[in-house]
C-alpha cells in the first residue's frame, strides 16, 4: 500500500464543488494533485493555486483551473506535505525547496492539511536538516548570522557543480541544528535576519495532518 497515496487522496475528500485550493509540492502532494485532476476530469470545478513551478506544470497538464493571488480573496483549502511533524502538529517543510511559496499559501488558506506517511512524525523537529531561503546577495554574511544561532549550514546545490536555485531566485541553506526544542523562537530569530527571505518552520499553521500507513491504515491529528 502506498502511504502517500493514501495520505493525499483522503484529504482531496474535503475538496468541494466551487472551492479554491492550495497545491502542495512533493511526493505526497503529488498524490493529492493526481486525484484532483481525476475529479476535475470527471466535473469537479475547482480554481487552484500551486506552491510550486513543478506543481503548476502538473496542474497545467491535468486540466486543473489555474487562478492567481490577484483573482482570489482567500483559499479554501490548502494540501501539503512535509519533512517533519513534532505533536503539536508544528512542521519542517522544503525539502524541495518550495517553502516560501508554500508558507504564502498556506497562511492565506481558511484551512491547512498536511498529509505524510508515518516517517514524517516525530517527537522533536531538527533531525531533517531545516531549509532556509536566502538572497544570494550578502549570502556569506547571512550565513554567519545564521550558523551563530547554533547550526551548521550547508548551501543546497542542484548537483555537484551547481547551486540550488528556488523559484524566486534564491539559495536554501540546509540548517543543522542539534534539536529544535522551541520552533516559534528560532522561527522569529531566523526570520530576523536580513538575507533571510523565509525558514521552513511551520509554527501554527496545520489545522490538520493525515497520515497514511504502509498497512493501509489512516491516522488524522488535529
Ligand atoms: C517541498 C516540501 C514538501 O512538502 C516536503 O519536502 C515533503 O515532500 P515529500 O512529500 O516528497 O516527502 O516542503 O518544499
């Protein structure tokens, strides 16, 4: 059974005729997106907003409505993945790099689902490395204001000889810190920071997290 799968076509059940949505990127979302597609094709009528340049070119090739922030008041709904999910439902996100755009959407939604598979839980946030989006501009000097707030920090790159470009044009550092026990703190802290554009803790903001079992099984926190 396909956890992620799972996971993503539950939470696609709470989209309803009418609604604007919020796409998420990844794996999981990925799931979420398809079914979306299957249900536009069989006449849902949705508009929807990506999270992502991957995610807009798979709703583009699924016939998913398109609309933009300038056209819309609120989202409906919005569903997301994510790297790591502590009890309090407080999450890491942008693995893949899409977390800015994610956090935009996800704050302008009336509702946040994220959907994981059972690895994404855990008791304290910090083993996945947390991606920060910075300007290339000053990066050295971003970088040490960063790393003096107790992590090390690695510059993603794309492949071995390029540098991880996100879709607004900026870097991610990848920030290791040794346990992030109060994720609100270090969120204003990094956020602080000039150079840093957003970090991917999400402090908040789940109203719900669906996740998906290898052995079928469903478990919704909220
Ligand atoms: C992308 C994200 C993803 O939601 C997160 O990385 C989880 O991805 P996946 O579902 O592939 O495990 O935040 O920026």
């Amino acid at each position: 059974m396909n956890a992620k799968k799972l996971a993503g076509e539950k939470a696609v059940e709470q989209v309803k005729e009418g609604m604007v949505v919020g796409l998420g990127t990844g794996s999981t979302a990925y799931w979420a997106v398809q079914k979306l597609g299957e249900l536009v094709k069989d006449g849902l009528h949705i508009k929807a907003i990506p999270t992502s340049k991957s995610t807009e070119k798979l709703a583009i090739e699924l016939n998913i409505p398109l609309v933009s922030f300038s056209e819309i008041n609120e989202i409906d709904l919005t569903i997301d993945g994510a790297d790591e999910i502590n009890p309090t439902l407080d999450l890491i996100k942008g693995g893949g790099g899409a977390l800015l755009r994610e956090k935009i959407v996800a704050h302008s939604s009336k509702k946040f689902v994220v959907i994981a598979d059972e690895s994404k839980l855990v008791n304290h946030l910090g083993s996945f490395p947390l991606p920060v989006e910075v300007t290339p501009f000053g990066l050295d000097v971003t970088k040490r204001e960063i790393q003096n707030l107790r992590c090390n920090t690695i510059l993603r790159q794309s492949d071995a000889s390029n540098i991880f470009i996100t879709d607004n044009g900026n870097y991610i550092l990848d920030c290791y810190f040794e346990s992030i026990i109060d994720p609100s703190i270090i969120h204003t802290q990094l956020n602080m920071i000039p150079g840093v554009v957003e970090n991917g803790l999400f402090v908040n903001m789940a109203e719900q997290v669906i996740i998906g079992y290898n052995d079928g099984r469903l478990k919704v926190l909220e």
